[in-house]
C-alpha cells in the first residue's frame, strides 16, 4: 500500500513526523511532499504559471516550494506521474497532523484541510488530521495507537471513501480518546489584524490568527474541550437547492 502524506506546517513539522511514524506501522512505502517552510491558512490554492519545486530531502521525502495543495498537485503530476519509474499513485493520502485544531470556518481557510480535499480531486481516498496545541510530547504509545487508529478507517473506506468526500479529524490532547461526531460550528480566525504601519497612501497590516473560541454544544470545539475526537464526513459536491424565485425567467425587456 503507497501512502502519501502532506500538510500545512511544514516540511519540518513534529506533527508530520507524528503521522509519518504511524503510517510507516502500515506500510513500507510511505512518501512525504510538504511545503518547505509553514503555510498555514493557504486553504486549495495552487501555484500557477510559475515554477514548483520539489527537492529531496531524504529517501522519500520531498520539501515543495508551492503550497499545501501544491503538494498533492505535484506528487501526482510529477512524481506518480503515468510513466514514471516511480511507479503508480498513492493508496492513500493522509493530512496533518496539523499543530493546532482546524475548526468552524478554518475549514475553508485551512491548508490541511485542503489537502484531503485536493486528493478527492485525484480519486484518492483521505483523512486529515489537526490535533488541539498544549500537548505533551509524542510518545511510542500515542504512535502505536494512531496507527492502528488509521488502519480501522482504511479498513473501513468502502463506508466513507465516496467520490469527493474525506474524514477530518481533530484529535484532543490525551491519546487514546472517544470519536464524537461533530457539526461544524462558527470560530472565525482572521477578524482582526495588527496596524503596523499607516500613512495617507499605504496601511500594513499583520492578521491575527487568534480565535473567541466560541462554541455550541456539539460542535468541533465542544467535542475537543470534552477531551474527545472531533470527526466531521466531508465533501466538496456539497450545494444547496436554489428555490424557484431565484431562477425566474426574466421577460428579456431591458432594465
């Protein structure tokens, strides 16, 4: 089984060494692509009419210039590329383990996130992996435990790997703990920033990436702060029906 695993943190990254651990517990061919320096909140963007990068860093890793999903992008159109001695695309694709919780609307802004979703673009099953900040150092225990955590979901993918859908998990600071289901709840980043500098022709600003960590019962946050795994089903084919009055036909007379 090809395992790939990217995230948002960066190529150096405790938390990618944590899933990278585990998920050589299920296999030994296992790839890390992960963006050379920390870019969180990146959200899917992708690097377009310029250059990525792709150096390797040890025997199947590689540091990406680009963003989180940049990392996808190139893992499979450059590396698992169809031809390539490398051989053929990943198995699966695993996210994270993201240094602070991705929670309410970070699920738009978050690098992690949108790495699991860039795989469902690929067909490739996913999960994503945030864990809350605070927490003590990774032990073998904790290792052991998210592998075997990892291989009852894969295991069990014919119930949620569905055409543009992925798991998202936020796990709480004591391992092992209780899978809750979740629903997404509203915590927004980003709602003020830093003036660093003002005059008549130029404003700049640093954005904080604090949050009110507000919370309803039964959201990501409440489940967290119950010291249980948050896991919400996700998918990207997601819309709402358009009711009648906003598909009108006009009479074609001009305005």
């Amino acid at each position: 089984m090809r395992i790939l695993i990217c995230n948002d943190d960066g190529i150096d990254a405790a938390g990618l060494a944590f899933l990278e651990r585990a998920a050589k517990r299920l296999s030994d061919d296992v790839w890390v692509v992960a963006p050379e320096a920390k870019r969180s909140g990146a959200s899917n963007s992708l690097t377009l009419h310029r250059p990525v990068t792709l150096a390797r860093v040890g025997e199947r890793r590689y540091a990406c210039s680009g963003t989180p999903a940049d990392c996808v992008v190139a893992a499979m159109t450059g590396l698992f590329r169809e031809g390539s001695d490398l051989g053929p695309p990943p198995d699966l694709v695993l996210s994270g383990v993201n240094e602070g919780r991705n929670a309410a609307e970070d699920i738009a802004y978050s690098g992690t996130m949108a790495i699991a979703r860039e795989a469902t673009f690929w067909n490739i099953p996913a999960l994503a992996f945030s864990r809350t900040k605070g927490i003590d150092p990774v032990t073998e225990a904790d290792v052991v435990w998210l592998a075997g955590f990892i291989r009852t979901y894969l295991d069990r993918r014919h119930e949620w790997a569905r055409e543009g859908h992925w798991l998202a998990f936020n796990l709480p600071r004591k391992l092992p703990a209780k899978v809750v289901p979740a629903r997404i709840g509203r915590d927004k980043i980003a709602n003020r920033a830093e003036i660093l500098e003002e005059t008549a022709d130029r404003l700049v600003i640093r954005t904080s990436s604090a949050r009110a960590h507000t919370t309803t019962p039964g959201d990501e946050n409440d489940i967290i702060d119950s010291g249980h795994i948050s896991v919400i089903w996700f998918t990207w084919l997601g819309q709402s029906p358009i009711p009648d009055t906003l598909v009108a036909v006009p009479s074609g007379e001009a305005p």
